[in-house]
C-alpha cells in the first residue's frame, strides 16, 4: 500500500530509518574483505555496438568538464550486453548514465552544487528545518555520495547507474523521479511511488539481477556486481574481487587505490562547502 503523499513526518522518518540503514551498510563495507583481482576494463558502448543491442549512454558531464566513463570490469561486460539485450526483446532500451569513476570524478561529484545543495536541503529538513552538524553531513554524505572510496562501487568498475526508456515511443520507463532523484522516493522499495512506479523498478530489478547485478536499495538507479556490496546483499562471505582501483586506459591496468579509507572530503572540506551551499541558498 503506498503511503500518504502529504504526510511529511511519514516520508521525514522514512527518509532517516532508510539513510541509517544506509550508514549501517557502509560500516559493513569498511570492513569487507576485497582481494582485488587486477582485472582490466571494457567499453560497454563499443560492445553494445558489436552485439548489435540498441543501447543508449548519458551525454551529461561530473562537473563542468569531467566526460562519463561508460566502462567497466571486463568479465562484466557480457552481462550488460544480456541485460541490454532482454531489455531490448522486453520493448525497452537500456541507457547507462554512469559506469567507473576515477577518484577526481567522484571527489568532483561530492562537491558539485547541484549534488552538495541537495544532500544539505535533505539534512536541513531531516533536522526539522534546523542547520545540521557537519559530522551529521559527513555521514550522509557517506552513503549517498561514497566519501571513503572502499565504499565507492563505481571507483571499483563494478557498478553501473541506469534509466529505461522504451523503443516505441522513446519514453522513459518512469521509475517516480528522474536520474538522479534523491528524495524519499529515492530508495527501491520507498512507499511514495505509486504502485505502477514500483512495479517498474522491481520489473527491471528482476532483469538485472537476473545477470547478477544487484540493486543498491537506497538507490532505485544503481547495480553492482563482484564487490564488496553485492557480496554482502547475497550473503557471500567470500572476500570481493573489485575494489577501488585507479585505471590507465592506455594500457588498461588498473592499480589499488592506496589509500581506501581515505575520505575524499574531510570534515573542515565539508564544513567550507555548509557554508558555500547556505550563501547559494540565501
């Protein structure tokens, strides 16, 4: 049963139950055991091409000037090809809006105003209208912008964000917000979105975890598979094959990020960008 749309104590305690959650699943990811594999990349668009699977790719930036990488581990690669592929028989269209991140994209990402203005309205209302602590937007930030790489599925290769559109009429398989909606409606299963809303995402969760990529239940958008986070949502307890790497796509290596649990934005980084966003607010 979907739950009332104007009730805004029930989506305030929805939205803080689901980033607490949230937050109890990157402490498990700070601990989870990653033997990285050193496996190379693949280009997702080149193989769509080759396989003849009508796929479409984001043509939006991180940032003003930092191009999407529509890559990814290379044994992962097939798998988004069959995804595309069912999607395509289903009538639909596959588009990847964003695959592996460098760690300057994703330290970018943090720190768009687009992204860092959202994240501080949602704290500012969670907090009942008041102005949060800055260790209160660390730890959201935590889990809806991954700050410490070893969290980050996208600094692994191994995670792709996703929309669907439909082939007969181009329109978006409406999930109840665009890409990338961040709000109560956010989560998979959030119970503000109507019943048809949901039953697309479950529809297309079904499809891609048919292939083994998992969804991400804080955000209807994003799949994973082979690290740490999709170990831990399967219940495997077999140390994960891709962590958080730095890739050349000359040579197509890839080496360990050196220091995972390095945040990307310190508390004294977030708190300057606290005060950048309310001077933008006001």
């Amino acid at each position: 049963m979907t739950a009332p749309s104007n009730d805004d104590d029930a989506r305030r305690k929805y939205w803080s139950e689901q980033l607490e959650a949230g937050s109890e699943l990157v402490q498990q990811l700070i601990s989870f055991p990653v033997i990285e594999c050193n496996e190379g990349f693949g280009c997702i668009r080149a193989a769509a091409e080759a396989a003849d699977v009508e796929m479409l790719f984001a043509a939006t930036k991180i940032g003003r000037n930092l191009d999407r990488i529509f890559s990814i581990r290379e044994s992962l690669v097939d798998d988004v090809i069959a995804i595309g592929r069912d999607m395509n028989r289903q009538g639909w269209i596959l588009k990847i809006e964003d695959g592996y991140r460098t760690l300057e994209m994703q330290t970018v990402l943090g720190r768009v105003p687009q992204v860092f203005d959202s994240i501080l309205q949602k704290c500012i209302w969670e907090c009942g209208g008041e102005i949060p602590h800055v260790e209160f937007v660390f730890r959201r930030a935590m889990v809806l912008t991954a700050n410490i790489p070893k969290t980050g599925t996208h600094l692994s290769g191994s995670a792709i964000d996703i929309s669907v559109f439909r082939r007969d009429d181009g329109e978006e398989v409406w999930r109840g917000g665009p890409y990338p909606e961040m709000s109560e409606r956010t989560p998979m299963r959030s119970p503000f979105v109507s019943d048809r809303e949901l039953k697309n995402r479950l529809k297309i969760t079904d499809i891609m975890e048919s292939h083994g990529f998992m969804h991400y239940p804080f955000e209807y958008w994003h799949y994973n598979k082979g690290d740490a986070a999709a170990h831990i949502l399967t219940g495997n307890s077999d140390p994960a094959r891709y962590g958080p790497v730095n890739w050349d796509s000359i040579t197509n290596t890839v080496t360990a990020v050196s220091d995972p649990m390095q945040p990307l934005h310190s508390l004294a980084a977030i708190d300057i960008e606290i005060r950048a966003a309310m001077d933008r607010l006001r």
